[in-house]
C-alpha cells in the first residue's frame, strides 16, 4: 500500500466518490485545467470530463450560490473556494440558503453539499491567504464543521463529508498538505463524522486542538513526557457539532485541559470548549482551563508568522501551568 499526503488523500477521496456516484461534482476557480491551486483536483477533469469538474469564473458568491442550486436539484457538488480567506463573499450563501434549506422547506429539500477550503498559516502567503476563520461557522445553524488532520482521516472525513445530506464545511490545513505521508487504504471507507479522535492517551492533563495545530500538539506530549508529565491528545476532526462527551471523560480522567487552536483567542472555538466544561466538568477540573491559540490580531507576514502560531513551547508551558495549581 502506498504512502501518500493529505493533498494526494483529499485527491483519492474525490476520485473514489465520483467513480461511484455520479451525482457528484466538483466546482471551483482552476479545479479543472489546472488541477487546483494547491492540484487537489489534478487528474479529475482528465477523467470525469468538464462537465463533472467544472472551471468557475473567479467570483466566489456564485460558487456559492450554484453549490446550493446543484444540492437542491439531486447534485451533490463539491465546492472550492481557493484560500480560506477567499470564502467571506460565500457565506451570505452559505448562512441564509445553505445552512437554512432544510429548515425553510420543513425537510422537502436540504443541501447535500461540501464547501472545501485550504485552512490556516504557515505557508508563507500574503493577506487573505492564511486565514483561520472556522469558528464564524461553528455559530450557524445547519452547518457541519470538519477538519482533518492526517491524510487517512482527510480522505475518510471527506468521503463522510460528501455523502452526509447537509452542507459541510471542510476546512483542510494546508501548512500540512504535504508535510508528511502515511498509508490510507483506497477502499471507500468512511470515518465517521461528529466523533473525536484520541491520538494519545495520558493521565495528567488534556490537550484538547485540531487542524495543524494537531502536529505540535503530539511534539509537546513527546515534550512533557520527558518531563514524566503524561499528556492525553485528543484532535475534534469535526468541530461542530461537538463531541463534548470524548473531552469530558478525558478531563475528568486527567482533571487538567489545555486548548489549542490557531484561531484568534476571543470568541474562538476554543472559549466554547472551555464554556462547556465550566458548565458540564467544573467539579473534574483541578486548575483553570489554558488556551494556547492565535492573537486578536490578523495573522502577519512571513517573517512573523510562526511567532502568530501556537508552537511546542507554548502548548508545554501551558500544561505545565495547570499541574502548579
């Protein structure tokens, strides 16, 4: 079995869907000749023909608008947007048809659609390029939020993504698009959607994250176990909805948590994690919640844009903090 990267996963998923569905299609600028910005598309338009895998005009609100148009009539569109920070002029879609079409219609007709988008920092890009806006959808109702963070579970995520009967977004990290490879069988088979992940059982404290910021996380339990602190890594895969029941039987396990996300701090998915477990664990909790995120600042230039990213360091000298108390 080859090894192959998240961009190559997310490819795989696509081909596999379209061989056996054809009611799906892809949308999007430059997915079809060109393979897409990142060739997250390469080969597709090649096999299934343009009008399977179809060049948009640049012009992202009416991506959007004929991904919902596609979903009511029986089509099961996959839609690009290029950049995260590209999907703003999608949202009004997005929130007021997408979202909304199952409840407006009382279940007639609902929105079997995915909208993907390359996710985060890290790659050296300029202004809205290296967005981390996830969390201005977990606040919309009728909205799945998904993000992988390995190549196995972007190519199962977005295989359940595509056949799930209501509008996904799936974010993809791109800082990690091709960092690493590992096997993904080509089989079809589906992770399943709203479940955390644990990644690494621990006892002394919960690191709780997802998207990209799941790399550092590992390194800083690799860190701390050094340091005979044994830390429990879960990665959310799907952000909304929450599974809430995963974080709380790790926290009242480890009594600690620690949150890490590359969003900005206020109003990040982060503060309704730690909302949640004041609500629901306050009496498991030994220490204050910790958050290791972004800045309330917009992500800066190259030059300073891994100092904006949570790093190791951070994450450990967050955790450790919840062991002093």
């Amino acid at each position: 079995m080859a090894q192959i990267t998240l961009i190559e996963a997310v490819t795989q998923a696509l081909a596999w869907e379209m061989a056996h569905d054809p009611s799906v299609v892809v949308l999007g600028e430059d997915v079809g000749v060109n393979g897409g910005v990142f060739r997250a598309t390469q080969g597709l338009q090649e096999k299934f023909g343009p009008e399977r895998v179809i060049d948009t005009p640049l012009d992202e609100t009416t991506i959007a608008g004929l991904t919902v148009g596609m979903a009511t009539q029986g089509m099961k569109p996959v839609a690009e947007a290029q950049f995260e920070g590209f999907i703003y002029p999608m949202m009004e879609h997005i929130a007021c048809h997408a979202a909304r079409m199952r409840n407006r219609t009382r279940g007639r007709l609902h929105v079997p659609a995915v909208y993907r988008a390359p996710w985060g920092g890290g790659i050296r890009a300029p202004e809205h390029h290296s967005e981390a806006n996830e969390h201005l959808f977990t606040n919309i109702p009728g909205l799945r939020v998904v993000m992988p963070s390995s190549p196995a579970r972007a190519y199962g995520l977005l295989l359940a993504a595509i056949r799930d009967p209501d509008p996904v977004m799936f974010f993809e990290p791109k800082r990690i698009y091709r960092q690493y490879k590992e096997e993904v069988p080509d089989d079809g088979e589906a992770l399943p959607l709203d479940v955390c992940f644990v990644l690494r059982d621990g006892q002394d404290v919960t690191l709780v994250t997802w998207g990209a910021q799941v790399k550092e996380t590992l390194e800083a339990a690799d860190a701390l176990a050094k340091e005979g602190i044994s830390a429990e890594v879960i990665d959310l895969a799907t952000v909304k909805p929450l599974d809430f029941d995963t974080i709380a039987e790790s926290v009242a396990k480890t009594h600690r948590c620690v949150i890490v996300h590359e969003a900005p701090r206020t109003a990040g998915f982060g503060a309704e994690i730690a909302a949640r477990l004041a609500e629901h664990s306050m009496f498991d909790l030994y220490a204050p919640v910790e958050r290791v995120t972004g800045y309330d600042t917009h992500i800066p230039l190259f030059r300073l844009e891994m100092k904006y990213l949570p790093g190791v360091q951070r994450i450990v000298e967050a955790a450790k903090r919840t062991l002093t108390v």
